[in-house]
C-alpha cells in the first residue's frame, strides 16, 4: 500500500506563476520529508526537505510546507521557469532509515 | 556530484538469465541503496546496505540479493530475470542514516526479454 501518495500525475503552468505540488501520506510516524527533482535519463536530485517539528522550509525559490495534522506535504516554485520541467517526487521516513517516495508528479513550464 | 557510477547504463537481456548491476562510490558513505523506478510506482526500495556485509530488504526484494564486500560496492543481482523486473535501477547513497539526503546515480536501464 502506497504510504506516500502524489495524486496529481502531470501538472503545467506558466512561465512566472507559482507551481504548487503536493503529496499526502499516511504514516503518522514519518518524520523526516524531501522533495527531489528528476530529468528525463538521469538520476533524481535532492532539493528541499523538512523535519516535522517545522511547518515551513525556504530555498530561494522553493518552499516545502508540512500540515501534520492533515498529513500533507506541498511544494511552492515562485516564479516558475521554463527549467522546472521536470518530474517531482516527495519521499517520507522515519529517522532517514528507510524512504518512501510517492509517484511523482510532471510539472512542465510553459514559456 | 557525489561520485556515483552505474553500470551498466543499458542493458537487454533474456527472461531466466542472471544479471548483476553495480553501483560504486568514491566517498566512502556507509549507508548504500538500490532502488527500481516504474511507471505509477514511483521510486521503491529494493535493498540497502550500512556496511560492509551489513545489508537489510527493502519493499520489493522478491528476486534481487545484494552484496556489498567493499565499502564502495554495491550490486544487484537478479538471480534469473524475469520481464516484471523490467525497471529502470537507481543506487543511492547517504552519509549516514539520518540525513534525510539521498544522492543517487545516473540509473541503469534493464529490458528483460
């Protein structure tokens, strides 16, 4: 059973406006959430985390923000650019032992 | 770059035949990991190590066995392939188990006939 679960498969927006992808979870006891970034033929790239005792997370145009309460985890792009496009995948642990990642989610920015 | 090679990068092969992929590592990281990506699954664990001879199942490790007699290798071998293990293999790494950060290789790419 998927225990990190991204239900939007593609998202687009225009160039400059804000992209916000979001991924829901299950296991009350994660602790530990991180978004990666993966081009088409090459391996997924760290970009933001967050630890649960935060609800908000910032890197320059990036923003991970955590509702525990409601087990979601969502990630802002302001401003979008053409070089966003890619797919993106939440993950989740508890202690960094073992990652969960959802389906991922295909954002394309459209110039 | 956290100094990750795959190899093989592609590869084809026939339904019953043993295929090994490895991953290696020039930073000494204890924590390493294989993972398979597929269509509407995304990124599942398959096995993972945290040392030298130290290595633990993942999700999905129906059909793979993992060896890690160094600490900068780590493979994956299917014993007899199969056409479901058609996959798309990452290795990952991680300093420690904690961090949170993994960083991944460039993939290989496994076609099973």
């Amino acid at each position: 059973d998927q225990q990190v679960k991204q239900n939007s498969p593609s998202l687009s927006v225009q160039e400059g406006r804000i992209s916000i992808l979001n991924c829901d979870y299950t296991n009350s006891m994660f602790d530990y959430f991180l978004w990666y970034k993966k081009y088409p033929a090459e391996g997924p790239t760290f970009l933001i985390s967050i630890s649960s005792i935060k609800d908000k997370n910032e890197d320059g145009r990036f923003t991970v923000f955590l509702n525990k309460s409601a087990k979601h985890l969502s990630l802002h792009i302001v401003p979008s650019q053409p070089g966003d496009s890619a797919v993106y995948f939440c993950a989740a642990s508890v202690t960094g032992n073992q990652f969960y990642f959802g389906t991922g989610t295909s954002l394309t920015v459209i110039p | 770059d956290a100094g990750i090679t795959q190899s093989p990068r592609h590869k084809v092969t026939e339904t019953g035949t043993p295929v090994t992929l490895r991953c290696h590592q020039t930073e000494n990281h204890r924590y390493m990991y294989w993972y398979r990506q597929d269509p509407g699954h995304g990124l599942r664990l398959i096995h993972y190590s945290y040392g030298v001879k130290d290595t633990d199942k993942g999700e999905v490790s129906d059909g793979y066995s993992v060896s890690r007699s160094k600490t900068e290798d780590f493979l994956l071998t299917l014993e007899s392939a199969t056409s479901s293990q058609t996959s798309v293999y990452f290795c990952a790494i991680t300093r420690r188990a904690n961090t949170g950060e993994l960083f991944f290789g460039e993939g290989s790419r496994l076609t099973v006939l």
